[in-house]
C-alpha cells in the first residue's frame, strides 16, 4: 500500500489543499500601460511566499491589489475563500506594511504599536497585554518609549512590523521590509522574520528584488517580469531549473550558450555550442526536436577547473586561460577565457591548504573545464 506522504511544509503539492489566496487572471491597466498582466497564483496557509522582480515589473501593484489598496482592472482576488473584489482594504483579513514605515512620529514605539488596537476599540487590557507581548517579539522593550526619529532603520523596521503583527492578520503584505537595512541587520531580520511567521503562523507574502533574500526566506519564490511570472517555484526549483534564460539570469550566475539540439535520445540529448565551440550531454531526454534552437545555462559553481585534461570524454568539457582569479575567502572565482574571447566563470570552494601554499592554478595558465552530464539546464526560451 502506498504511504501516505506528508504535504505538512509542502501544501502546494497536496492535490486536496485548498489555496488560502488564489489570484485568478488578475490583470491592473494604468490607462494604455499593463503593470500586471492576467496572473494566476495559488498561496497556501503558513507560507512565506515571496514575490521577486526587477524594478517596475509589477510587484507592488500586486500586492496593493491584494490588500486592496488598488482595485483589478480584471479578474478575481480570493481570501479565505472570499471574493475580495468589493471588499475595502480595512475588511480584509490582511495587513500591509509599506516600505517606508509609515510610523506616527509624534508617537512613542508603543503607543505607534497600539494603534490600530485602540482604532478598532479593543479592551484597554487586552492591547496592554498584546502589544507588550509584540514588543518583546521583537526585541524593542527598552525602546519602547521612544519616538522613531530616536531609533534606527532596523529598530523602525521591527516598529512597522510589530504594529503590522499585533492587529493579528491571516496575511501579512511586506513591499520590501528589509530595504532599508545594512546587509548585517537585513540578515539577522530575516530569521527574525522566519522565526515570527513560524510562531504565529500567518501567511506571509513579501515583495523583494533581492533574489538571495528571496532564496533565504521563501517556502516559494514567483519569478516576475513585465507584469507576468516567469516561474513559480521552491528556492530549490528556480535555481536548480530555470525554465527561461530570464529566471536563469535573474537569480544567481549563469554561464549561458547558445546552441542546437544535435541528437534526441530517450534518455539524453547532445546541444553544440558554435560560439564558443562546445558539446553539452545531458542526461535526460527532452520532449524537443532535432535542429531545435536552445541555451544552455552552466552555474559557475558546477564547473571544475583543472591542469589535466578530464578522462576521455569531448563532451562536456571545454579548453581555456585563465584571465582572472577573485579571491573571495571561502570560494574564488576564475574567468576563463575560452575559444577567442568567451568568458566563462567558475567558483570553487577553497580547501583546507597550508596558508602559504601557492595557489594551485594561476593567471594565464591553460585549464580545462569540465562538468557533470547532469549539470547543465536546456533552456527553450
Ligand atoms: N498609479 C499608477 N499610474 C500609472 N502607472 C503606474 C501606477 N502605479 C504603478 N505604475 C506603473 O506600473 C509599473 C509597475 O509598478 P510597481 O510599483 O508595481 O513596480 P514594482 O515591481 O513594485 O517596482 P519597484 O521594485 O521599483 O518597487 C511601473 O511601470 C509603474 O510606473
Ligand atoms: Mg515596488
């Protein structure tokens, strides 16, 4: 008998969740001008689901529809199950936090986090008792009576949070939280975040163009360009396999070739590069014809680089000079230039050497590259 398998942190593939959100052929028109292009997308209770892009690609607009704060000019916003279509922003059972903070200035930190509490006419007991509880969430206890301009972009940060937090939202919309961070607060915040959505299980919706913010947050990532997503998927799944050159490039570093499927196989299909010249084999085999024009994205880091030639085998590797080296500390990151002036760049680990070992391969010198049957990514658009 088939086990049961267990959707608990993948409720996307459990064919009998029902989405919390679902965006159904969503489009928003400014005049002439389509900032959102009939999206569809599905989110699911607990998720931390992050919406990345360019600038201008769309994000906010989304999101602004979704809190209600900008009306589709087609198509269907569900929450819980509701059409949220006539439904004002102050009905919704979600809560958006700008990117500017928005906090009251006249205001203490705590009186800014009560707020909304006090708004809604909540028992002067339960907000006494919520928005202490908030506060020490998120580590502002002895700030708590100062004013924002007293604190710091990532005490403000925390502020605009806790007062998103404490009104208890199902969905938290966040357009881009952590912008105005140090790389070093935006870190920490993150877990911060992480650890926040995981102990009061809201569903967490954030707007970034950082993709390596995306990649640490997200239990899924939607990839959008001009209006439209590219991609939907794990962190895993969009960096493992792009499905167009722009994911591919958009999220990390690719080495991109383009080529032709010279042989179709069950089980494999060859692509040759002409420009640099190179062979891909690829271990699976693709639904694709013979002839066919593609690109082959080759992540820096699935690539060896060596003095000796690889064991026999013409495929899937290629010859080159060393044109640059970075040191990065735990990894560097070799140009190689390789038939005429094609770059190729690979980033490897730096084992444990003695210190004052010379670096194993040097500028100028002549390198092979090689890499996996399974490591390349066969791109149709
Ligand atoms: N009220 C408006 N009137 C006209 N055009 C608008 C309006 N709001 C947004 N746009 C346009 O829609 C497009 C998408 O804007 P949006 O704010 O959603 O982008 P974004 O993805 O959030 O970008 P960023 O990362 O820069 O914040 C942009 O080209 C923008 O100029
Ligand atoms: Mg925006």
């Amino acid at each position: 008998m088939a086990e049961a398998l267990d959707y608990t942190d993948r409720p996307w593939l459990d064919p009998e969740a029902e989405p919390f959100i679902k965006v159904q052929s969503v489009s928003k028109h400014f005049g002439d001008f389509t900032a959102v292009d009939s999206v569809d997308l599905d989110i699911y209770k607990g998720e931390l689901f992050c919406l990345l892009g360019g600038s201008g690609c769309g994000k906010s607009t989304l999101l602004r529809m979704l809190a209600g704060f900008e009306t589709p000019s087609s198509g269907t916003i569900l929450i819980d199950g509701q059409n949220m279509n006539d439904v004002p922003p102050y009905e919704r059972p979600v809560n958006m936090m700008f990117q500017s903070y928005a906090l009251f200035p006249h205001m203490t930190v705590w009186n800014n986090v009560a707020y909304g509490l006090r708004r809604d006419k909540v028992p002067k007991s339960e907000i006494q008792q919520r928005v202490d509880e908030m506060i020490s969430m998120v580590e502002l206890d002895q700030f708590a009576k100062r004013k924002p301009h007293q604190l710091s972009g990532g005490q403000k940060q925390r502020v605009a949070l806790a007062r998103a937090l404490v009104k208890q939202p199902k969905v938290l919309l966040l357009d881009e939280p952590l912008g105005a961070l140090d790389k070093r607060l935006r870190e920490q915040t993150q877990y911060e975040l992480m650890n926040i959505q995981e102990q009061l299980g809201v569903t967490f919706i954030v707007v970034t163009h950082d993709q390596e913010e995306a990649m640490t947050l997200s239990t899924r990532i939607a990839v959008m360009d001009t209006g439209r997503f590219q991609q939907i998927g794990t962190p895993t799944e969009i960096y493992e396999f792009p499905n167009s050159r722009v994911v591919a490039n958009f999220i990390g570093n690719a080495n991109m070739f383009e080529g032709r499927i010279i042989e179709n196989g069950p089980d494999h299909v060859i692509v040759e590069s002409n420009d640099p010249k190179c062979e891909f084999f690829v271990d699976h085999g693709m639904s694709i014809q013979e002839g066919t024009k593609v690109w082959v994205a080759l992540r820096p880091e699935k690539v060896r680089i060596s003095k000796e030639s690889p064991a026999n085998s013409s495929a899937n590797t290629i010859r080159g000079m060393v044109h640059d080296i970075g040191y990065l500390g735990g990894t560097s990151t070799y140009r190689v230039q390789v038939d005429g002036d094609h770059m190729i760049e690979i980033t490897s680990p730096n084992m444990m050497r003695p210190r004052d070992a010379s670096p194993p391969i040097d500028w100028d010198e002549e390198v092979y590259l090689s890499w996996d049957a399974s490591s390349s990514v066969v791109l149709t658009k």
